[in-house]
C-alpha cells in the first residue's frame, strides 16, 4: 500500500537557487578544477543564462582545440 507524493517545484525559488552566488561560486571551483586537469590550453568562461547560471571550459587557442580532438582532453579531466 503506498501513497503516491505529488512535488511542486516553485519555479521562481528553483530559477533564483540557479541564479544563486552559491551555486555561482560551485560552478565556477568545478570549472577551475577541469582547466587545472586539462592544462593551459583551455580557460574558464562563466556567464548567465534567463534560467541559470553557466561554466563552460573550452580551448582558447589551436593548440587546445588540436589537443582536446586528438586525446579526448577535456572529457578525460571531467573524471
């Protein structure tokens, strides 16, 4: 016998949670972490979606982009 939970998120706290300096600040030592691993190369952007605040990691030059398409760079620094 189980009763079924019904969760209504308030999109509005949830959107400014994403917007969050917290969640900013998490964002960003992840995004850091992974520049460290993946090496010179690459940099760190952040910046803000309507819904949420965003990290990307990404070559910043020839060098990373050739780097990051012959050995995976960037995907073998996410673990």
């Amino acid at each position: 016998m189980s009763d079924k939970v019904k969760i209504v998120l308030n999109s509005n706290g949830i959107r400014e949670l994403l917007h969050s300096g917290g969640i900013e600040s998490a964002l960003m030592q992840a995004g850091n972490k992974v520049q460290a691993k993946a090496g010179a190369n690459f940099g760190v952007t952040a910046f803000t979606m309507p819904s949420r605040s965003v990290v990307r990691v990404s070559a910043i030059n020839k060098d990373g982009i050739k780097e990051n398409v012959d050995n995976n760079v960037l995907l073998k620094a996410l673990h």
